[in-house]
C-alpha cells in the first residue's frame, strides 16, 4: 500500500475533483492505455490497472469518502480505517513487520499472526469496454458477451497437479514458502525473509504437474457472460461482476470483472445527467398563431400545445419524460426547445402571400423589432 500513487494524481486531478471531471479524466486516460492500443506494453498494461482501481475507488461515493479522509488506508480492508478495530485482523500487517525486523520474536510471536507469503490470494481483475444503444442505456437490458480470460483448468479442478496425484509440502521451507536467515550484528540479531527458491515461495512442490495447463491450474478460454444492465446507465458507468475475474492463487477468491459502459448518441435527443433535451422546428405561423403539435419521448408521442405568439428558443418542459435514476425511481425532465424555421425555394405565388402578409403585419405587431427602431430613432436624434 506504501507504493501505491495517490488516486488523485494517478488521474490527473486535484483533490475534491467532482464526479464529472473524475469521469473525464478516467475516459480519456483509459482510452490511451487501453491493452487492445497498447498490445505487448507491459507498461501501459500497468498504467491501466492503476488507472482502474484509481476510478473504481473514486466513482464510489463511499469509496471516494474514506479515501479523501484516510487515504489508501480507509479503502483497504486490512487496515485501521478499512477494517475498524473488531478483533486484531486490523493489526496484522504491523505485527508481520516487526517480526521480521526482530528475528520472529517480538510482536508476531506474541499475537501468532504472521502473514504466509503463500496463502491465499484474490485473482487479478478484468475491465472490458461494452458498447450500448441510447435506449438499452435509459430502460436497462440484459447482454451476452464473450471473453476471453484465464479460467480454472477443469482438468486438475485448478490444483495444478496431474488427476491421481497431489502437491507434496516443500522440505526445504516446510510449507511456509520463505526462508529465513539470521545475521548477528553489534546492534543485535536480525532476521531477513526471502521466498524459498525450491518452490518459488509456494510452499509446495508439484512432482506430476497437470498437462493441460502446464502445472499452472489455469487455461485460456472463451467464456459467455451475461451482463444485466441497470436502466439509468450513462457514458462511463462501471458495473462490478463478482467473481468473474481471474482465478483466486492458493484457494483465494475470484477477481471481478468490472465493465465499463460507451453509450450510443440518439438521433433526437440530448442527454444532461437525468434530464433529455430536444429541438424542434416550428413554421412562421405556429409560432404566431400557436397550435398543437407531436412531441416525441423515449416511450410515446404526446401532444402539447404551443401557444400563440411562441418566440424561437423558447423551451417548454415535459414532466417525468426523462431518464430514471440509477439510485431511485425518480425519472428526469423532458426540455423541448422551439425554433423558427423560415421557408426556402417558394415560388412566385409563396411569395406574393408573404409579401401581402408583410404589408398587412405592420412594424407594431413586432415587439423587439418597434423597440429596436425607437432606440435607434432616439440614438440618432
């Protein structure tokens, strides 16, 4: 956790950064870390992994919350702020640290809980892009995908030995996967630990390794999961799958497959947070007349009617005709924008009733234009 770069700077941002900026910075550097860009560089592979669990942490209010007041400490699980105080699970790590410092000893000894570097392990995460359309986003849907991904090797049931046969604890470390070794110096005598190289600190040796997967207990495959998307989703929506990750090492659980949401632009509507925009062009003589005219939501045709005299940009609201809350059952607004569209290609007897209609409606029906020559008339007096 000491080497772990703050969440803020990783994504290029401030601390106190909104939830929007939070997302931008996410989108932008994901997209130029991404693996399928950057195959075979190890280091933009890193760069992503970081970047995700930065973004994962900090789109989670709660998450975002411990960490603004702790740091990494109030989002590990194994730490004081992350686990509380229930129990010495919280002070673990510290005994581990003093022990080795100390030739075994000291704190460790007294408590019995020193860590094995070979116990169990959660697998690594997974993140992968999945693109919707603007209506699967606002009602939610169900989706199948196809991933390709290490998986437990059926053969040896992820063991890593041959069918029949079992690993055999390694004599060299007894079990422990490290060796240790004292050195006595003036100060006193202080233990190192280091994995042991007989098993590469996993405290087994694996005489009849399994030939599908090489002794390793994973395979590639392709796998079908089905994804159940929430309705209110929106660009950038990251939605956990437990467990449908990595395979956990030494028993660990299943990492999780985290899958990250680009959502489709729509032909008529503009989406801001909760809320839905849409313009729709109006004639000369609705405007001025008024009159009813079809307004299209995401899940009906309504009618509403203009009123007379409606000047261009003037924007009417739909109750309730917007998108649903991800967190409630609220639903956002539906903002309708008018304007004026003016009449193109007329042919002589269009323009001849326009003209007739100019004469008619005199520089007096015309609000703003009256105001704007008396102004001029008074400018130039």
């Amino acid at each position: 956790m000491a080497d772990k770069r703050d969440y803020y700077e990783v994504l290029g941002l401030q601390k106190g950064a909104s939830d929007d900026e939070i997302k931008k910075a996410f989108r932008k550097l994901a997209m130029k870390y991404h693996p399928d860009k950057n195959q075979g560089d190890k280091e933009a592979e890193e760069k992503f992994k970081e970047i995700n669990e930065a973004y994962a942490v900090l789109s989670d209010p709660e998450q975002k919350s411990k960490y603004d007041q702790f740091g990494h400490a109030g989002v590990d699980p194994n730490s004081f702020a992350g686990a509380g105080f229930g129990g010495f699970g919280g002070f673990e790590d510290i005994f581990d640290m003093f022990s080795g410092a100390f030739g075994g000893g000291g704190f460790g000894g007294a408590f019995g809980g020193q860590r094995r570097s070979n116990g169990p392990r959660k697998g690594n995460d997974i993140q992968k892009s999945m693109t919707i359309d603007f209506t699967e986003a606002a009602f939610g849907c169900k989706k199948q995908i196809k991933l390709t991904k290490n998986v437990r090797c059926k053969t040896c049931d992820g063991t890593g030995a041959k069918p029949g046969t079992s690993k055999k604890t390694c004599p060299n470390c007894g079990g422990t996967g490290e060796i240790r070794t004292q050195q006595r110096t003036p100060l006193g005598t202080f233990q190192s630990v280091s994995p042991c190289p007989d098993c590469n600190g996993t405290g087994q040796i694996n005489e009849s390794p399994c030939t599908d997967c090489n002794g390793t207990g994973r395979v590639r495959d392709t796998v079908k999961i089905t994804v159940n998307i929430p309705a209110g989703v929106d660009n950038d929506s990251v939605i956990p799958i437990r467990g449908q990750g990595e395979p956990g090492i030494n028993g660990g659980p299943d990492g999780d497959l985290y899958i990250v949401l680009n959502v489709r632009p729509h032909k008529l509507f503009e989406r801001r947070g909760q809320d839905l925009w849409l313009e729709i062009p109006i004639s000369f003589d609705q405007a001025a007349l008024g009159d009813e005219i079809v307004v299209p939501t995401l899940e009906e045709k309504v009618q509403y009617k203009v009123p007379a005299g409606t000047q261009p940009g003037t924007v009417f609201r739909l109750k309730g005709k917007g998108i649903k809350s991800l967190r409630s059952n609220r639903k956002g607004d539906l903002y309708v924008k008018v304007s004026l569209e003016v009449p193109t290609k007329l042919n002589g007897k269009q323009k001849k009733a326009i003209q007739a209609m100019r004469d008619a409606v005199t520089d007096e029906c015309y609000q703003k234009k009256s105001g704007f020559l008396s102004s001029i008339k008074e400018f130039f007096s």
